[in-house]
C-alpha cells in the first residue's frame, strides 16, 4: 500500500479570505492534492509529515489570474503579422516557459483567453494537469471567436497577402450568426473550457477602433446560447461602452477590459451580476515599455486614450459593487508580474482585502470552481501561497511569494 503523502503548513499567519480575518498559530493539513483539514498549530500532527514552517509569512489561497496568454512571446507591440514568423512548436515551448514564471509568482490557476494559434492553450492545460510541465490549473478559449479583421483576427498584413494565413490561426473568425455557432462549438469541441469573444476593437490590433462594436447583439447571445449548451460561460473582450452593453443584454458572464464604459453600462453590470475583469495596471507597463521599445504609434495612442478612463471606470463598478475578478492580460506584459496590479486594485478603490478577494473567492466564482479553489478549507485543493508579512497592510507583498504549493505538491519555498 502506498502511504498518502502528507504535509502540514505552519505559517505565522493565515488569511481567512472569506471573514478576512488573519489569524495566528494555526496548521493547514494536506494529504493528496487536497486540504485535509485547518486546525490549531499545536494540534497538527508533526510526527511523520513534512513539516514546512513559515513563521514570518502570512499564507493566502492560491492566486488566480482571470485573464492570462500564456501561449506564445509576450506582445511586441508591433501587430500579430509577426505570428508567421513563429512555429507552432516555439509558442508551444514559450507557453511552457509562461506557464511556470506564472505559477512560481503564486498563481495556480488562469482563466486564459485565447491564443492566436488555436488550441496550443488546450494542449499546455492537459499537459499541466498531467503532470508534464509545471504551470497553474487552466481554463483555456482555445481560439478567439471574432469578426474578420477584429481584435482576434491577425491583421496589419498586405492585402494580397492577406488570404494565406493559414487555418489554425483564423479557425474562430466569424462573420454572421451562424458562424458564431459554429466556432463557438469548433473551440469547444476542440476542448476548450469558455468561449473567449472579442466584442470591439482592440488596443493592441493594428487597424481596431476600441470604442467600436465588433459582433452584434445577436451574435454574442448565439455564442451564449451555444456555450450554455455545453456548460461553458462567455466572456467578452469590450471596450466600448455599446459593445459592453452589448455583451451585457446578451449574457456573457464576464467584460474584460471595459475601458471606455458609462454609467448606463456599470448599472447593466451591476443589475446582471457581470463579472469585471480589467487589466488596469498594462495602461502603466504600455506607456513606458512600449515608449521605450517603439511599439507601433496607432498602439501607444489607443493605449493613451485608454488607461485613465479605464481606471476611473473600475472605481465606478467597485462604488457600484459590480462583481470584479482579477485578471492581468499577461503576455502584454512578460509573465510572473502578476501580481503588480494588485496595488492599482488599490489606489483604484478596493480595500487590499477585496483585492485580495478579486484573485481568490471572486475568481472562484467566475471560473465556476468555488467548491476547490480560492480558499484554505478543508475539502479543497492544496493551491497555497506566503508572503512575508502582512498584505492587508501592503498588498505589494504579493509581488514577491516565497511559498508555493499547487496541489499538495511544493513548487518553491524561499
Ligand atoms: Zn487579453
């Protein structure tokens, strides 16, 4: 019989995120992937498990990143043309490498919304799961659904060479109501666990306009529909304030981004129960690394028109209590930063407990896995972080996690 391996955490605090509470002496017992049981120091069993003290360190759920890329270079600013240059097998190999900066930063699982060479996400997620690689738990798109010469279609190429971009970069551009359909159920029959839709232009395409609408009304309500099918949910890349309200009648369960939002659109959010997802500290990381590295001028511009309105517009959900979960748009930035924008959560209107919550108990809830994940109670997976001292006092602690374990197994201490 094989012994269950098991491990008890002894940190110097543990966050309760559900009370907020931080509570001292006590013991987090895993056996498995799993939380066995949370007790009194002094009453954990020391004879026999692995032992991992943390005397300094304050212990949180596993983080979660809503809104990652893991597949692929981080963004050049220049265009998605560059993708041609680039094999399936290098943005496999870079995912690996994404993957295992973002988990050792604390983050154990990502909701990632899509890759421009479908289904490498799907093949990263099983591979994680299996034990292959090391990276966080995935939820992936498995493509982008968006119109022709949207968000999600590679564009910024020469127009007679436009058509020989090969399938498996375009396999979810969409133009009519049946076409949403039926990408909608390529991705996921492709295995992919949510449908990623870009409902407006994006600040990183060249050509899109992001306070324009991309799909229809009709067409985000087919993808919610088909989607529902399935048991998957829908979010929407909006930035406009008509293709967020858009997203919102047609029932997609999270806007990300929501840059260029009204007070119309925050009050549809709110009644809705719509999650938020916005990546408010890229606004920051564009400016400077993008200033610096000459990334393509329409980029920095859109970036520009952006970053304040989409702040302000996050203070307005948090006043309003529109659900926000946390999500970074990593791969605009390189992977393992993040945690950076826990601090704009901040300055931008949540109380660093709530932050801390939009990337525990809130994530949990828009990803569907409130029953494993996003808290240290027995019954759930063993995704656990530290930090050394106390994070509601300086949420920046988060950037720099010296514990990590992602179910039951340590991936880095110290
Ligand atoms: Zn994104």
């Amino acid at each position: 019989m094989t012994p269950s391996v098991r491990t008890v955490v002894r940190p110097g605090w543990l966050l309760e995120v559900v009370t907020g509470e931080l509570l001292p002496d006590r013991a987090v017992v895993v056996e498995g992937d799993r939380i066995v049981e949370v007790t009194a120091a002094a009453d954990a069993p020391v004879d026999g498990p692995l032992v991992v003290d943390l005397p300094a360190h304050t212990l949180l759920p596993g983080l979660v990143d809503c809104h990652t890329h893991l597949v692929g270079e981080p963004d050049s600013g220049h265009g998605y043309a560059e993708l041609l240059g680039r094999t399936e097998a290098q943005e496999t190999l870079s995912g690996v490498h994404n993957a295992s900066a973002t988990v050792l930063a604390g983050f154990t699982t990502v909701r990632d919304v899509g890759t421009l060479r479908a289904f490498v996400d799907v093949a990263l997620r099983d591979a994680i799961s299996a034990g292959w690689v090391s990276g966080p738990r995935m939820q992936v798109a498995g493509a982008y659904v968006t119109c022709s010469g949207g968000g999600g279609d590679v564009t910024g190429l020469a127009p007679d060479v436009d058509a020989v971009v090969p399938y498996g970069l375009r396999v979810g551009v969409v133009d009519t109501v049946d076409d949403v359909r039926r990408a909608v159920r390529r991705v996921l029959h492709g295995g992919a666990d949510l449908v990623k839709l870009i409902a407006t232009g994006a600040v990183m395409t060249p050509g899109g306009i992001p306070g324009a609408p991309e799909l229809t009304e009709d067409q985000i309500r087919a993808a919610v529909d088909e989607a529902a099918l399935y048991g998957a949910h829908v979010a929407a890349h909006a930035h406009g304030a008509e293709g967020i309200k858009r997203a919102v009648r047609g029932g997609v369960r999270s806007v990300e981004h929501g840059s260029l939002m009204d007070d119309e659109a925050i009050a549809m959010m709110a009644a809705a129960g719509t999650f938020l997802v916005a990546d408010i500290y890229d606004g920051d990381y564009i400016a400077e690394t993008g200033r610096a590295q000459g990334w393509r001028a329409d980029v920095l511009r859109k970036n520009d028109e952006t970053t304040l309105a989409q702040r302000e517009g996050f203070t307005k959900c948090v006043e309003a209590g529109v659900r926000v979960a946390y999500g970074t748009d990593s791969g605009i930035y390189p992977h393992g930063l993040n945690a950076r924008q826990f601090a704009y959560h901040v300055r931008w209107g949540q109380t660093p407990l709530e932050a801390i919550r939009s990337a525990t108990l809130h994530a949990a809830e828009l990803l569907g896995w409130s029953d494993r994940i996003g808290r240290i109670e027995a019954g759930w997976l063993a995704d656990l972080v530290a930090v050394q001292g106390n994070p509601l006092e300086d949420v920046r602690l988060l950037e720099h996690v010296d514990f990590v374990m992602s179910g039951g197994a340590v991936l880095r201490n110290g």
